[in-house]
C-alpha cells in the first residue's frame, strides 16, 4: 500500500484521499464506516475526501436501504485525471510562456540538486532542437555527481528525438559515453576549464559541482555569442 499511496499522492492527490481510495479499492464497495474502519480518520473528513475524489471522477456511490455506499470507478479514470491536469499545465505553460516573451529579454535561474539536474535535461529535450553542445566536460563527474538513470535516460530520449551531441572535453579524459549520436572534441587539458557549459536553443547552462546547481540563462544573443565561441574552440580541437 505505501508505493501506492505515494504513487497517488505524485499524482495529485491528498494523502487523506490516497488513503480513503485505497482503502474503497480494497474493499470493493463501502459505507463511511467501514472506510472510517480503515483508514482511522473522522467521518466528516472522510465525507470531504469522497467529494473531492467524486470531482476527480475517482470515486462514485449507490444508495442501499437508505446508506449511501461509496465504491472506486474504472481505475483508467486515473489516467483520465491526469491527463487532464496536463492539459490544464500545458494551458498555463503556454499562457505564462507567452508572457514570459513579452516580459523577458534575458532571464537568470539557479536550478538547485538533482531535480534541477534533471529540469535541465527536460528542458533541453522539450526545447525542440537538434542539437546540444558543450565545454567545459569532464563525463567522469556528471556520473560521479548525478543518479546514472538520470543520464542514460536522458540519452535513450536524445536517440529517439534524433538530437546529437557534440562535447568538448580534455586530452586524457577517463571516461566518454559511447553513443553514436554523442561526438567529443579534446582539448589540451592546461586549457580545460572544470566548470560545464551547455548551449542548446536560445539558453546558457552552467552547472555548478558545489553546491551542486544548475544556473540557467535565457538570452537568444548571448547563447549566440557563446555558440560560435563553442564553433572556434571546436575547430582547433582534436576530434575521435
């Protein structure tokens, strides 16, 4: 029950409704009571937690001998849920995004730990561009410093979106991923800078090993700017 309940509470849903939920999934068809029986909450609250879960569309109720008994709809319903919580995301995505081209011309943001970590990769795979480039690489601490199934997914996604990735990293480095949409470039290393540098559509991506981070900047002239400096250190570089 607690992978389910934490998978329903991702999901959006309280983790009193998660609990009242499951508990009718187990039971098939339930009174208050025997829900209260369950999830040891007050029946009043239980009573909220059935309308909400109704609006959701999760939840419905018969009425027998005068006792409403309360029973879970077809679990596809979820998906129906979901999906429309997205559509609603992808409306205030567009609206705000919209806004965000009016309001600003260059935008700073620092993207903290892992989950910004991860916002960046999604950023760049949502970006629509077919191609990423970077300097400033060194794999060996990408792998070291972020959950490996963040990377390798990351990599399947580009292969499927058909985005290639051309890295700048130094002579003599230990590791480079071995994907042929993925081509390095070495830089002789008293040259090699530690701090990553990531260009793809209009932004600027910076990660910073400590604290671990993400600085992001949005700006079309400036990701210009540092994509043809990106070009000239390409050009002088040996190539594999």
């Amino acid at each position: 029950m607690g992978g389910q309940l934490e998978a329903l509470k991702q999901l959006g849903l309280s983790e009193g409704e998660a609990k009242v939920y499951l508990a009718l999934a187990d039971l098939g068809e339930a009174s208050v009571g025997e829900i209260q029986k369950i999830v040891k909450i007050h029946r009043t609250t239980i009573y909220d937690y059935l309308e909400k879960l109704a609006n959701k569309g999760l939840v419905s109720h018969s009425i027998l001998n005068r006792t409403k008994r309360y029973f879970p709809t077809d679990p596809k319903n979820i998906l129906l849920y979901v999906k429309h919580k997205q559509e609603l995301a992808e409306q205030v995505m567009r609206e705000l995004a919209s806004k965000n081209k009016k309001m600003h011309r260059l935008k700073v943001e620092v993207l903290s730990g892992n989950q910004g970590f991860r916002m960046l990769l999604n950023d760049i795979l949502q970006s629509g561009e077919k191609e990423f480039i970077g300097f400033g690489i060194d794999e060996k601490m990408f792998i070291s410093a972020f959950p490996p199934h963040y990377i390798e997914k990351f990599f399947k996604k580009e292969m499927e979106l058909g985005i290639r990735e051309r890295m700048i990293t130094f002579e003599g480095a230990e590791y480079t991923a071995k994907h042929k949409h993925i081509q390095y470039a070495f830089l002789p290393k008293k040259y090699f800078s530690p701090i990553p540098i990531a260009i793809y559509a209009n932004k600027i991506a910076m990660i910073v090993w400590e604290p671990k981070s993400v600085i992001l900047i949005t700006n079309a002239e400036l990701a210009d700017s540092y994509r043809k400096y990106f070009e000239l250190m390409w050009k002088t570089c040996k190539e594999k």
